[in-house]
C-alpha cells in the first residue's frame, strides 16, 4: 500500500500509524490520517497533494520538538512511534489542523507539549504489597510474548489470485482478485485497531493488531462486519470484498512488521 500520506488514522483512528505501527505499529500504526492505498504518481515517486512549504506550521521544520510528516504516516502512527496519545498531538497542532484525518507529505506537527500544556499520562496500576509471607513463593519465569518475532497467518479469502503484487513502491501490500461479495477474514487472532471509511484510498477498511509486532490491514471493502476494539479468531469473516476506493473488486491485503510494511506473501502459506 503506497501511502502518499495525505488524511488518516487520526479522528475516528487511524476520529488513529499504520498507520505502524501504526505503527508505536503499523512503529504500527500506526497509525492515523488518509493516505492512498496505491501511489499512481509518475515514476512510483510519492508527491505531496500541495506544497508544505504552503501549509501552516512549516516554519518549524526542523526545530526541536517539530516532527515533518513522512509517506505513509499517520497522526496515529506518529503518535505511537513518539509514545504520545494521539489526541494530543491533533489538541496541539489544532490552530493549523483543523482536521485531524487531512494531513499532508511533509506538514510539520507540534510532537512535543506547548507551554502550559502538558501530554496525557498513561494509567498506571496502583503498587499492591503482598502480605508477608513465612513460605517462599515459588520462582515463576515470565511469559515471553509470543509470536512477536513471527507469526503464522492463514489467507484472508478463498482465492489465492493475486492481481496486484507487492513492490514496496507503488503498493505497499498485495491485491488479491475476487467477486463482490467475497467473506474477508481474519489472518490470525487479534483485536480490531480501525473500521471505518475515512482513510483515503482504502474504502471501507479494517485494520488488525494481533501482538505488539504485527498488523494486518484489509481494504476496498464493500461492507464491513466487526467494530473497533471487537476481538477476532483467524478464520472469522471481518467484511465483504468490494471495490471501495478501487478500480476493481479485490482485498488490498497488508502485513505490518514494527511499523513497516512487508510481502505479506513472505507469511502466508505456499
């Protein structure tokens, strides 16, 4: 998915990366703002839909706590990979993004709290003391978070026809072919990140966490059948493909490594 970052996970998200981490997936994603599944530019080349150096803010491009936003990025994405809450980064820079799924290739963000403002601090646990105890508790060794180096994914549709590879340029994920109408589902178990239709050149699009490594991103829908924050079993259907936002019925289908877009076709089974 060339993501020529234009609006994305940012309102409704992606109301949040990658996206990316997105990204801190899609160093997810993401994500997060719009941006287009495909880059149809001249040369596979991203370019910005209007000039930064037009936009508000530009003027603290490259100042200490000024970030510029890079392709395929989102206010969700960018919120992650910074370890910020997403909603104070549109509640800082709301004099020159009034709206948070608009942003643009190299629109400059306030990533850092203005004065007398200060960023939301993440809940923490209350400190509980066991009572003491003549009986040495038995030692335990953590869980390791499994399935966060790799992780098995089943193929999101019944067809294997991919009509759209993989090339890291153009399109950031593979397109695979089928009939309107066709059930999505779910790569591996994991909780809905993003459903909805404001991202621009997705259509109707889910996005899926399944551990702190890897999402997986499902777009041009014709109908969506899960909700944010719903669990989901791989296997289940999630949608419907369709055609949403693209010039033909096909699943846009993405693999997130830490952010980062890879060949889906690198996970999926032979």
């Amino acid at each position: 998915m060339t993501l020529k970052q234009s609006p994305g996970l940012g309102g409704r998200l992606f109301r949040v990366a990658v996206c990316a981490g997105i990204a801190a997936v899609l160093a997810a994603c993401g994500s997060s703002p719009r941006a287009p599944v495909e880059n149809r530019s001249t040369g596979g080349v991203s370019v910005p839909r209007v000039d930064p150096a037009t936009l508000p803010g530009y003027e603290f491009r490259n100042k200490p706590g000024y970030y510029s936003v890079q392709p395929g990025e989102t206010i969700r994405s960018i919120a992650r990979n910074n370890n910020l809450d997403w909603r104070d980064i549109v509640r800082w820079n709301s004099q020159w993004v009034p709206n948070p799924d608009q942003i643009e290739v190299g629109q400059v963000l306030r990533i850092e709290p203005p004065a007398g403002s200060v960023a939301r601090a993440a809940p923490v646990a209350p400190r509980v003391t066991p009572p003491a105890s003549t009986t040495p508790a038995p030692r335990v060794t953590p869980p390791s978070d499994a399935g966060a180096a790799s992780i098995a994914l089943a193929w999101p549709t019944q067809s294997r026809t991919i009509v759209t590879p993989f090339d890291d340029v153009k399109n950031k994920g593979i397109g695979i072919g089928g009939r309107e109408g066709d059930p999505v589902t779910a790569a591996a178990d994991g909780t809905v990140m993003y459903a909805g239709s404001g991202l621009r050149g997705y259509g109707n699009l889910v996005i899926l966490k399944h551990n702190t490594t890897f999402l997986t991103v499902y777009a041009h829908n014709s109908k969506l059948l899960v909700k944010e924050n719903q669990n989901v079993k791989k296997g289940q259907t999630i949608a419907e493909m369709g055609k949403t936002d693209a010039d033909r019925v096909k699943l846009h289908f993405e693999v997130r490594r830490n952010g980062k877009t890879v060949n889906p076709l690198s996970y999926l089974p032979r």
